[in-house]
C-alpha cells in the first residue's frame, strides 16, 4: 500500500462528503448504512483494492483523525496494513485487535473485523478498550492472587524450619551456663530466628484474603504491617515514616481490604518517588472517625490529573506499567465502607491522600484476652500425641513437652496418627496436630478421630496465620491454635489452655 493520495497514512474525510463511486452504493444508502453503524457505537471504512481509503463514516475519522498508523517496526505481519493486505488476498473474514496510540498521550485499543465487499476491504471497528483493560486488569489480578498464594506458602515452610531453628536454640539456652558466651551467641541466634519469624507473619498477614474473617481491623495494626513490609522491598532512597496511636482504630473493613488499601497509596507514591524521597503514613481518631493521611515527596500531580485520578483506566503511566485500576479500586472500597478519600498535590511538591473511615463498633473490638498462666516446668502429668510430618518439629515438640513432665508419643502422618489413636486413644490426653500434611491434612484428622473420641483436645498447629485457620467451620471441633514457629513457653501455655477448656 502507498503512502499517498488516500492512503492509510493521510487523515480521512467524514464519508458524507466523499463521492461514493466505489462501493456502489448512493449517497443515501451510505448514509443510513453508517447512521446505523454509528447508533451500535461502531465506526466503519472501505479500502478499495489497491490498499487505498476512499471513504469512511464520520466515527472512524473522529477516532483516527491523522490517519492510520503503519505496521509495528519489525513486526509488518500485524497491523491495519496487513489485515487490510490479508483480506484482499483470500477473502477471509478476520478479527483483529489493533492498537493505537493516541495523539493526547496514552493507548486505545480498537476490535476490527474485515471482509471482503464490492471488490475491496469494509472494516468494521469496535472500541475495545475497556473490554482490554478489564480482561488485562482479571489476569493481573489473578497473578498477583497467584503469586501470594505462593508466598504464603513460602512463608508456611520457613516457619516450620524456623520452629527447629528456635526450638533447639532454646533448648541449648537452657542447657548453657547462664551469662557466658555461648549463651550470648544462642541469644544472638535466637533473635535473628525472631526477625525471620516476623517478616514470615508480615508476608502471611499481606497475602492472606480471609473474606470469613470479618467486618473490621486495626487500622493503625494494617498501616503497620504494610510498611514493614515496604521498609523491605522499596528502593533504600525512600524512606519510610509512621505515626501511629497507642490504641486500636477499628475500622468497617476485613484486614485484607485495608492493606490492599494502604499498599495501593504506597505503590502510587513509589511511582512518583524515581529518585527517592519521603513515604509517611499517619493514622488518627477525631470525632468517631478514624483518618489515614498518605504522603510522598514526589513529582506531584497536575489538576487535570488530580481530577481524574479515581477514573477507572486513568493512568499517568508508561503501557504495561499501569492500569489505572489501583486508586479507583482504593475509591470503591472507601466509599462502599461510608468513608471518604481526597487529594491534596502540587507539582514538584508532592501527594496527600487522606482517607476517613467510620470506626467500627463490633464486639470483637470490646474482648479482651484471658490472662494464660506461665508455664512453670513442673510436671504436668498426661500423655499427647504429637502430629507432625516435620522431623524437627516433632523432635522440638517432643523435647520441650518431655522436659515439662509430659509423656510424649508422635507421628509422622495422619494416617499414622489414626492408626494410633485407634490402638492406644484410651492412653492419649491431647493431640497436637499439624494443619497441613502430605495424605490426610488435619481437618481430615480432626472428623475421623471426632467419630471415636469425641472429648479428646486437640490443638491444630500452623505456620499459617490463626485467622485463615480459625474461621473455618471444622475448626470449632478443636481446643486450640498454636502458629509456628513457637517456643516452649507459648506450646506449653497452648496445651494446658487447651486441656482447661475440654473439663
């Protein structure tokens, strides 16, 4: 196809003021044929047969105003041109996603169909962009729901080796002189195993998406762990400041919708931070309402872009680095919470975005924990049975227990577990059971030993967080949570809670 005359490369003329000798129609019936196509929200064009535009509908030449864009440099088999050449070859009818770049900045995406008629191309054009943008805003979403599912599960193993690790770190305290030097290094390497175990919880709380969990969180506890979280992962240029309350602000929301929240606001002052800067998230509570203010040190935003920062597919943004879903996402569950957020930004000064929620009046905000007795070493008496598919676990387990009195018995399966229990279940006080194992996991355990030992305790341990454990209906028929990694002071405090509560 050439370049000239009424080529793909010259701005097009409205077909109402075109002569309409080559698709062989009158004036008339061009007409009604493209206020039809226009009434669909469509916008149509004919290429003669040498590649040429002799007409198109007033849409078409309102949506492409300098013409068409030739084929991607180096990649000539897509394109407008090739379509066009394609058809004109065998006559096949296709569909083809086209985009293009506007003049104003940004990218439309457009679904053409072509088809041979009247001894040229007619194509037939949709606005395909929102229909995109949504499908590419689902597959990032679902690699992202992805992608935390996989990192839970990271999470999950590190700490099961980070229950050995403090375990026998403890077990070594306890055996050294009290003040040497030893003692000194095994404290050393009991608070970096801590440290991990902290960043393991902080990567569980993120990517935990319990939608059972309930109506409300701490929001001060969620900024919190966000940006322990960013203090991490951000370029070491931006600095990361919190104020925080000494007190809970519960607000109307489940934890994951509050940190998706706050690391969307995050993500965004990142974005206009290239070169480093200032990140600060403030929490406060006035007049019954709990406020999250938001700011960065960044390149600011204009007031064109300030007033359509929440419209859906508004981005400032390079192709393939946005979607401009995140803060119309933020707006939406703001909103639908009875909240309100607004903006506050100057160009070359910096973004405030401030957020107000209702706080929320639950119960659950009003329980207080029951004081649980600390352990004291002596000898508690009983027999448990320890569940677990990790060996050290079950030896840490089984150590820590022994040295408190406890006659301890293990397994290493559910099955395994069953077997036992069907054999000696009259000698077994409590089972500490791992929630998650090859063959029968443990809420399999749980229903089959319920149906022969009704009353016995059991306590469910995980390196999973306790709230993607407790809210699931199997596990009212156990007497206990106990998170990995843990110590001899919290399984000690978790068996005898659990023993109190079974009579």
């Amino acid at each position: 196809m050439g370049r000239t005359g009424s080529s793909l490369g010259v701005a097009m003329q409205p077909l109402s003021s075109m002569t309409p000798n080559a698709p062989g129609l009158s004036r008339r019936e061009l007409q009604i044929f493209e206020a039809v196509c226009d009434g669909a929200e469509m916008a149509i064009a004919w290429f003669d047969a040498e590649g040429h535009l002799p007409w198109c509908g007033c849409r078409f030449a309102d949506w492409f105003p300098r013409g068409l864009p030739p084929s991607p440099k180096g990649d000539e088999a897509t394109g407008w041109e090739a379509a066009v050449r394609a058809t004109l070859a065998d006559s096949v009818v296709r569909q083809t996603l086209l985009r293009h770049e506007c003049a104003a900045g940004g990218a439309r995406w457009y679904q053409a169909t072509f088809r041979s008629w009247n001894g040229g191309v007619l194509a037939v054009v949709v606005d395909a962009t929102l229909k995109h943008l949504m499908e590419d805003g689902i597959l990032r979403s679902e690699r992202l729901h992805g992608l935390g599912g996989v990192a839970a599960g990271v999470a999950h193993d590190f700490n099961n080796y980070l229950t050995g690790i403090l375990g026998i770190a403890g077990l070594l305290r306890e055996a050294l002189p009290a003040g040497g030097e030893e003692g000194q290094l095994v404290a050393r390497l009991e608070g970096a195993a801590r440290t991990a175990a902290g960043l393991a919880q902080q990567i569980l709380d993120y990517t935990r998406d319990d939608p059972e969990a309930g109506g409300s969180a701490d929001l001060g506890g969620c900024v919190d762990a966000v940006a322990a979280l960013l203090r991490h992962t951000l370029d070491p240029r931006i600095e990361v400041r919190t104020q925080l309350l000494g007190e809970a602000a519960r607000v109307g929301l489940p934890p994951g919708k509050v940190q998706q929240v706050v690391m969307n606001l995050c993500c965004n002052a990142r974005d206009a931070m290239p070169a480093g800067g200032t990140l600060e998230l403030a929490v406060r509570i006035h007049g019954g309402r709990a406020t999250l203010r938001v700011r960065d040190t960044g390149m600011g935003m204009t007031d064109e872009v300030k007033r359509r920062v929440f419209d859906p597919f508004f981005t400032t943004k390079p192709p393939g680095r946005g979607t401009g879903l995140g803060l119309a996402m933020v707006s939406e569950i703001i909103l639908g919470a009875g909240g309100d957020i607004r903006v506050e930004s100057t160009p070359g000064e910096g973004t405030l975005f401030e957020i107000h929620l209702p706080l929320a009046v639950a119960a659950e905000a009003a329980k207080v924990a029951a004081p649980v007795a600390d352990p004291t070493g002596e000898a508690a008496g009983g027999t448990i049975l320890v569940v677990d598919d990790e060996p050290l676990v079950r030896m840490v387990a089984e150590r820590f227990l022994s040295r408190s009195g406890y006659t301890v018995v293990t397994a290493d399966s559910g099955d395994a577990a069953l077997e036992l229990l069907h054999q000696r279940g009259a000698e077994i006080d409590l089972v500490l059971l791992d929630l998650t194992m090859p063959g029968k996991r443990g809420p399999q355990v749980v229903a089959a030993l319920r149906a022969f030992l009704p009353e016995l305790p059991v306590v469910i341990t995980s390196g999973y967080s306790e709230q993607s454990v407790t809210h699931a209906a199997w596990a009212q028929a156990v007497q206990g949570f106990l998170a990995k990694p843990f110590d001899r002071k919290t399984l000690l405090a978790a068996v005898e809670k659990a023993r109190v509560a079974s009579g």
